[in-house]
C-alpha cells in the first residue's frame, strides 16, 4: 500500500467556517492525522449552519472537515488548557482562524506556542495583514473579495461591483496557507524549528487578481486597456473597469447562447477568439471569407467589431446545444467550454472517475457529495471519508494523551469534554 505523503504529521485544527478547515481538510487528505477541536456545546458553527436535514450536521461542514477526528472540549477551562497544551507539545502543526487577538486572550500567543514546542508549525488566517490599518477587522468572504480588487473588477460596465461565487476569500486562503505550512515544514527538515505562518484573505484574493494589477498599471501608462469591451469606443477612467465576460490575458472571449437559452439559464459557451488559430476558427463558425478580409484578418482591425464577430457565432450555435457547439469546436482547436451547472457536475461521471466529485459516508447524515483533491498524484490517491461527528474521538485522543478511564469521566461531569 503506498504510504500518504503526510503520514505521522499531527495537526491541530483550531479552526472554523471555511478558510482555516480547507486546509486542515487537505492536510488530513494528504495522509495528516488532524484533530479538530470544537466547542463542546455546537462545535463548528457550520454543523448548524444552512441545514437541509434537522438535527444533523449541515453539508457546509461535513464537505470541510472530512478525514478528520473531532476532540469536543471547553478550553476556557483549565483542565481544558492542559490538554490543548499537551496536544500542543505533541504536535507538528496547530492551525487558527480566530478573530484577531482571540487566541492570546486563551493564553495561546505564538509566543507561548513556540515555548511550548519549538519545532511546530503555527498557521494563522486573518482578514488582513498586520501591517494593515483594518487588520482588527473580522472578515468573512464578500468582505475579502471587495478589499482584495476582485469584486471591483468583476461584473458589468454598467452595474455594481460584483461578487464572485468562488470562494476566493475564504477556500482560497486557506489554499495558501496549505503551501505556507507545507513550505515551513520542509524548512523545518532543515533547521529543526518551526515558524508561524500568516495568511490575509484580503492578500489571498490579490494574488489571484494579480492580472487587474497589471491592467492598472497600463492603463496608467497608456490610459486605455484595447482587450476591455470599452475600447476603442468607450471611457476609461484612472481606475480598473468591470470588462463583463471579457477575457484577460489578450485572448478575446465571450460567454455565448446555444440552443436552448431561453429556458435554461446554462445554455451557454465561453468562446475564445485565439489570433494565432483566426483561421480555423472562421472555418469553425462556417465563415471562411472573414480569414483574408482586412476587416477581419487581424487582432487591430477586428477589436472594433468584436462583438458583431461575436454576434455572427451566436447565430451559429443558435441550432446547437452547447455540448455539441464545443463537440464540433473542438475539431477546430477553439479555446471553449460548456457552462456547467452544479446540478451537471454532480452529475458528470468524468468527474466522478477522476476523484474530483467524491460521494462519502457520514455516520448520521449517510451519503452525501463532496468534492475531491483537486491536486492529482501518480503514486498517491487521496481517500476521502466522511466528517467526524462532534466529540466522536474525544475519548480515544484523550486516552491517547494519558488520561484514564477516571480522570475522562470527571472532565465529563465537570463540562469539560
């Protein structure tokens, strides 16, 4: 059996909602062991959170918190900070996403921390930096992708900043706290010590817009961005617009209605003109005659009339369903893909083959979708299992730390676990 490659790291997961649990989650997939500690009265507040069953833990937890055991304990207590401290020193890494200043209010600083255990990896997730000016402020999805550029530069011309559905906030960030922590402890081979690790949302999100920062700086240089649907027409002002369905590295695209749009809001292809393949795409859409036309046959020439190019696709795809438009395109090498909804990729047996889409068991809840490793390896094939009830390994991890039989019975009747 191929060994996971995070096989003997012991993690403590202090974390809740979402940025802090998608790391622990892949940390546990990738072979940690991750002992999440809850609250004994609720746990994570995602348990409760958009239920569709009553009395079960909702699927915002359990699709966050799989592979991992559940420790149920009140650490305001001093019993309880005695186990903390002594899963603490036990540790590789502990990861929070408290409010700011929460964990030394527990007398958990990463000061203390790291006397405790100099060798662990202490990751944090926080709204924003410490250099920041709002860095007290609590922040929850929407609030990072507006302070980060993404919601300013999504959406319309015409309309508001808008945010996206991809949680660009709060997934995201603990995506890079992933590679923070997996960064440290390679580091930690090295010079036998760990180190905190921080995350802002708000810096998360800006490293996926890095590409809008780049558009500020030319169009401060230029005062105008020729890939924007506002060129060569339109206005631009000193700032980034919202380009619509634009696309933004230089390759011109557009989301397109195929057959069936008026009744379903999916119907639709995001089509990509690519100049350097203008000519077989024109054969594509059934117009040969745009290849040498000077109207046409260049990036320059065909900006002004992008969307009468796009316009003339539409009426192409008009008989097609967007699985067949994309079936015929791709003969073509066109750049495109059907807009899947989330009812299509729950479905998608792809999906599914591939370990992308992955249907587990939870004790209570029974079978329920999640989604999978994203990362693909050649040697190793994540196994994911279903969300820990609350407090369901409470008993075992405390045994583990040496508490008897007795010594768990009072922490019981004391309120402690």
């Amino acid at each position: 059996m191929t060994i996971q490659p995070l096989t003997g790291i012991k993690v403590i997961d202090f974390t809740g909602v979402q940025a802090g649990p998608a790391c622990t989650q892949m940390l546990a997939w990738f072979g940690a062991d991750v002992l999440k500690v809850e609250r004994v009265t609720g746990g994570d507040i995602t348990r409760q959170q958009l239920r569709d069953l009553p009395d079960v833990d909702a699927l915002y937890f359990t699709m966050l918190n799989s592979n991992k055991r559940s420790l149920a304990i009140n650490t305001k207590t001093p019993e309880g900070k005695e186990v903390m401290e002594k899963l603490i020193r036990d540790a590789d890494v502990l990861v929070e996403n408290f409010a700011p200043g929460a964990m030394d209010r527990m007398g958990l600083s990463w000061e203390h921390i790291h006397e405790l255990n100099p060798r662990l990896v202490f990751g944090s997730v926080k709204g924003f930096n410490d250099d920041s000016p709002w860095s007290d402020l609590k922040v929850y999805e929407n609030v990072a992708q507006c302070a980060g550029g993404a919601a300013s530069t999504t959406g319309f011309w015409d309309g508001p900043p808008t945010i996206s559905g991809a949680a660009l906030g709060d997934s995201n960030s603990g995506m890079h706290l992933l590679i923070g922590i997996l960064t440290a402890l390679l580091a930690r081979e090295k010079t036998g010590v760990g180190q905190k690790v921080s995350v802002s949302m708000q810096d998360a999100v800006l490293n996926l817009c890095r590409v809008k920062l780049r558009d500020q700086q030319r169009l401060a240089s230029v005062g105008y961005l020729e890939e924007y649907p506002q060129y060569p027409d339109g206005t631009f002002t000193d700032a980034v617009p919202r380009g619509g369905n634009a696309g933004g590295g230089g390759q011109p695209g557009w989301v397109l209605k195929c057959k069936g749009w008026q009744t379903d809001p999916n119907a639709y292809i995001y089509f990509t003109i690519q100049e350097q393949n203008w000519a077989r795409t024109c054969r594509a859409v059934g117009r040969p005659e745009w290849i040498d036309d000077p109207a046409y046959n260049t990036a320059a020439a065909r900006q002004p009339h992008m969307f009468d190019i796009f316009d003339e696709i539409e009426k192409w795809l008009s008989d097609k369903t967007k699985y067949q438009a994309v079936d015929m395109l791709r003969t073509f090498e066109v750049p495109c893909a059907p807009v899947l909804s989330m009812k299509e990729i729950a479905d998608d047996p792809a999906l599914r083959k591939s370990g992308t889409v992955v249907e587990v068991e939870q004790k209570e809840r029974g079978s329920y979708l999640t989604v999978g490793s994203p990362i693909k390896f050649s040697d190793f094939t994540p196994a994911i299992t279903g969300a820990p009830l609350l407090g369901e390994h409470t008993d075992e991890i405390l045994a583990d730390l040496g508490y008897d039989t007795d010594a768990i019975a009072e922490m019981r009747a004391n309120q402690v676990i």
